[in-house]
C-alpha cells in the first residue's frame, strides 16, 4: 500500500525497497531504491555519510558539529513528539480500588510531594539542554500534554518557574521541611540505561546526579540489565529510585503507561485521584469533555509533581544535500523517521 515495496534484505546489515512500478495514488518517490543500513556505531556513520556511502543518517549531539562543518544538512521533525522526563517508581496503592489500604511503601521519600518538587527544583535543564541537546530542546513543563496540542492550561506556563524551576535555595528548603538535611541527605536511586530516541541518557543521569548532589541529594547510580531492572519496576519492587524515560506516545497511552494503574503499573508515581478522573475517558467519545478530563488530570499531575519533566525533543535527520535537498516528516508517528518518500532528491 506504500510507494516503495520490499526487495531484499540481509541479516544483519540491510533491507531493500525499491519504487513501486506503477504510479502510486498518493506520491512517486524521487529515488528508485531505498536501502536502510544497520550501522550501529555513530562514528561509522558519520564516515559513511561524509564519503557519499550513505546519504542520511542520524548522529548524536557530539558529531552533528563535524558533520555541519562538512558541509551536511540537519533536518528537523515538525511534530514535538519525541520526549525525555524522569520517572519516580516509588508511589502504588495497594489496592487501586480501595485507596483505604494504604500504599505499598508508605516510607519512601519519594512518597512526599515535598521531596518529588525538591529533585524537580534541583534540576539545571538549562545547563542539560546546552550540554546533551545543543539548546534544540524545548523545556517539558507537562510530561505528556503540549501547549500545541488538546487539553492544554495555559496557567500552568505561568506556575512551571516557581514549581519545577531551577532553585538550588529553593531545593534545599523543601528538603528541611520533609526532615531532610546535611546531617541527613536525601538518599536515592537512579537508574542509568539507555532510553528510546535519543542517544546519551546514561551521561544524562550521571549528569543529574552530580546536579541533585548540591542541593543535598544522594541519588546513587544504579547499572544492570535492562530487562531485570524492567522487570522489577513492573513487579512493583522498585521503591526508591528513578529513571529516565522517552518516549513519543500519545496523551492517552502517556498518561495511563506512566504512572498509573489503569494500564501497565510501575511506571512512575501512582496517584489514585488523576486515575479516578482519567478513567472517564474510558467512558466517553466526547471530544470536549474527553478534553476536560485530561486538564483534570494534568492539573493533578502538575501540582502533585508526578515525574519531573525535561525536554521535547526535535527528531532530527542528518542528510547530504549532495543527493538529498530536503526531507520533511512529522518526527512522531509510529516511528521518530517516517515518510521517506519525502525524501527529495537534489537537482
């Protein structure tokens, strides 16, 4: 159904399309052949596209320097959908239903809001956005709702620099008011693995952690396997930690992956009130109220310091403009790069 169809492929380094033969009824693709190329390292990438080998790539913040001044071309998606923010995993009910019976780790310090507002003041995101993301990063105040997009409050534009704004001042008194101090530091876990969509969150989290350390947080690194720590925090074992997240989901599965109990548990801080209003969405196909439903929530969210919000990313694409003059796509779809058939060729 696509403008291109499959060719060939070899395991391991690549698969082939090449343009459909007949004349498509949505658009024609400027170039007979398409080929994507498993190349793991960035290094090699980048060689490939400045020899012509290769003639769009993608390359982390370190070398789009090198490949700028080569003379190559970076592109951005138009759709703010690629995102990066904290998760907490700390926070469930014991019984979803019955909030009666408590939380299942009533004593972890992630559980005071206090404390959750503390790790967000203590957070310089504009020293990450400049050191991680070139300064391409927009500054995330909801971790899943967008000024762009439904369900916006503008006053919670307004509230971001006094809530989650960089304080160090500010971090430490939250801190002494939760009974923490320099006698007593916050003590924490952080883990560091990679995160979907972008490349460097492991430097990320070191980064974060030397930050917290100022205002009087000890956020120990925690490293291991991906998917035994992946499923210890969906077994709901994780009581104390945090962890770097991106993703690019919609309001819907954001919402309801990243710290709720109404799909997936153990992502992230489980707050019975936004789930009783989220769950109406359930429950309606009104496009206005479904729209009121998630400023409910997101108003919770907001003021409760569900995650500690970082960045909407750009998905960006590094391109020859020898062979490619332009390549438009939204950034976020079912994918961050999609629509190749808009890949346009130079003349």
């Amino acid at each position: 159904t696509g403008p291109w169809q499959y060719k060939s492929r070899t395991q391991g380094q690549n698969a082939v399309f090449e343009r459909t033969p007949f004349k498509h009824w949505r658009t024609t693709p400027d170039f007979p052949e398409l080929e994507y190329r498993i190349m793991r390292e960035p290094s090699s990438r980048l060689a490939a596209l400045l020899t012509g080998e290769v003639q769009v790539t993608t390359l982390p913040e370190d070398l789009l320097r090198s490949a700028e001044s080569s003379g190559m071309k970076v592109v951005l998606g138009r759709v703010p959908g690629l995102r990066t923010f904290i998760s907490m995993y700390c926070c469930y009910p014991v019984d979803p239903q019955d909030p009666a019976k408590g939380m299942m780790y009533p004593d972890s310090p992630l559980m005071d809001v206090r404390v959750r507002r503390a790790i967000s003041k203590a957070t310089d995101r504009d020293t990450l956005n400049k050191a991680f993301f070139g300064g391409k990063g927009e500054v995330m105040i909801q971790s899943h709702l967008h000024p762009r997009k439904d369900a916006w409050d503008s006053s919670w534009e307004r509230r971001f620099p006094e809530q989650y704004g960089f304080d160090l001042e500010a971090a430490r008194k939250l801190l002494a008011e939760a009974g923490y101090g320099p006698t007593k530091p916050l003590q924490t876990n952080l883990l560091v693995l990679a995160a979907a969509g972008y490349s460097g969150a492991q430097d990320v989290a070191e980064a974060l952690a030397i930050q917290w350390k100022a205002a009087g947080i000890e956020a120990k690194l925690v490293q291991g396997d991906a998917a035994a720590l992946g499923k210890q925090r969906d077994s709901l074992q994780l009581s104390n930690h945090m962890g770097i997240v991106g993703t690019s989901a919609d309001i819907f599965t954001g919402i309801t992956n990243y710290g709720s109990t109404i799909d997936i548990r153990g992502r992230g801080v489980e707050l019975v009130e936004e789930d009783r209003i989220a769950r109406q969405v359930l429950n309606t196909l009104d496009l206005a109220k479904i729209d009121q439903i998630w400023k409910q929530s997101g108003e919770i969210a907001f003021s409760q310091h569900h995650d500690i919000p970082l960045f909407w990313l750009p998905t960006q694409a590094v391109i020859n403009p020898s062979f490619v003059a332009d390549y438009i796509f939204p950034g976020s779809i079912s994918g961050s790069w999609t629509h190749l058939e808009n890949l346009k060729a130079s003349r």
